[in-house]
C-alpha cells in the first residue's frame, strides 16, 4: 500500500511540479468499446468520482460527455493543483482512496484506473462498493502479469513487476474478475487490451537509474 507520504514521494520522483500526461482518452482507457460503454451510463450519470485521479486526464475526458458532478479523490498536492487546472468545473478530495469521507449509496459512476495494483485490493473493493448507489457503475483498469514478458523491477515483496511501487500483477483476467465478483460486482463487460513498449524502453530506463 501507498501512504500519503509515498503517494507524494512518488509524484514529486516522476513528474516533478506537475502531471504532464496526454489529454486523449486512449491514455487511460486502451480500448474503444469500453470506452463506449462508460459514455453510455456517464450521460445520465449525476455524480461521478474518479479514485486516484492523477493529473485529471481521466475526468477531462468524462467532462466531455456528461453534465455530472465530477469528484476527484488523490492524495498527491502536485497532482491535485493539476487536474484542478485541467478540470476547474471538478471537486477534488485530498484523501485516502480506501477510506473516503463520501457517503453510502451516493455515487452514480466510480472510476479508477491503474490505482488497485498499488494498495489493498479487497478493501478497496468494498469502499467502492460502499459508495456505490444500487444499479451503479465502476470502471476499473489493472495490469495483467503475462507469463512471457520480461519484467525488469522487482517490489518490496521481491516480486518481478512491471512498476516496482505495485503491491501485486494479477495473473489473469479470471483472477481479477473474481475478485470483484467476490465483493458484489456483476461484470457488465471486460477485456484486456494489449500495451506494448518498445525493446530499448527498459534499457533507456536503466541507464537513467545508473
């Protein structure tokens, strides 16, 4: 799990005083169909709240589509003070996404992408499911460990990992389905997009660390 004090170790290690990151939707959600499906339920959607919100990519896009509240809810100052430049209409909340001060069965659409890899996936599920008004959405974005890919980082545990601040890489997607399944969920629609890097990525990355 990420503490307040690690969540802004590790904006201010990687982006410094700001959160640079494309404005495109495909930066955050890979797949168009997915994308689609959010659009469709975000239009009549009342609130809308994005759990570890970064530098506001994610709700620029979804500003785009509906006319909804749109809450932020990070950690990180440096990339509070973006997404509130990027996203002045957004309410943003400094605070920990697996205890938020929102209430019970008042959100209409939860969003997270990359976040759950990082902190306690059970409980983070069920604060989602907590907030959650019946018959509302939650679209969440994970990694997937593929079993023939070179990984070069290794976490705290000494697990191989794609980014060495994950606490875990799912397996599979039957695993991550199963997970939310187990809190609740119905699975609406999931798929898993493939993101490649190119071969010299991890090699620049290495001899930037040395």
């Amino acid at each position: 799990m990420i503490s307040e004090a690690g969540t802004q170790y590790y904006f201010d290690k990687n982006y410094g005083k700001s959160f640079g990151s494309p404005k495109h939707i495909r930066f955050v959600i890979y797949d168009e169909e997915i994308w689609g499906l959010c659009v469709k339920h975000l239009k009549s959607a009342r609130i809308v709240v994005d759990f570890g919100s970064g530098g506001g990519t994610l709700l620029y896009n979804v500003a785009k589509k509906t006319e909804a509240l749109l809450v932020g809810v990070e950690q990180a100052d440096h990339a509070i003070a973006q997404s509130l430049a990027l996203v002045p209409s957004m309410k943003a909340i400094k605070s920990d996404v697996l205890n938020t001060s929102l209430k019970q069965e008042s959100i209409d659409f939860a969003l997270s992408t990359m976040v759950i890899e990082h902190i306690d996936d059970n409980k983070f599920i069920s604060e989602i499911h907590r907030i959650l008004k019946p018959q509302g959405h939650f679209l969440v974005t994970s990694v997937i460990k593929s079993p023939s890919a070179w990984y070069f980082y290794k976490n705290e545990s000494g697990e191989t990992v794609l980014e060495p601040s994950h606490v875990r890489e799912y397996k599979s997607l039957s695993e991550f389905e199963n997970l939310i399944q187990s809190h609740g969920f119905s699975i609406v629609k999931s798929k898993t997009p493939r993101i490649r890097f190119p071969l010299l990525d991890p090699f620049i990355k290495m001899l930037v660390k040395v």
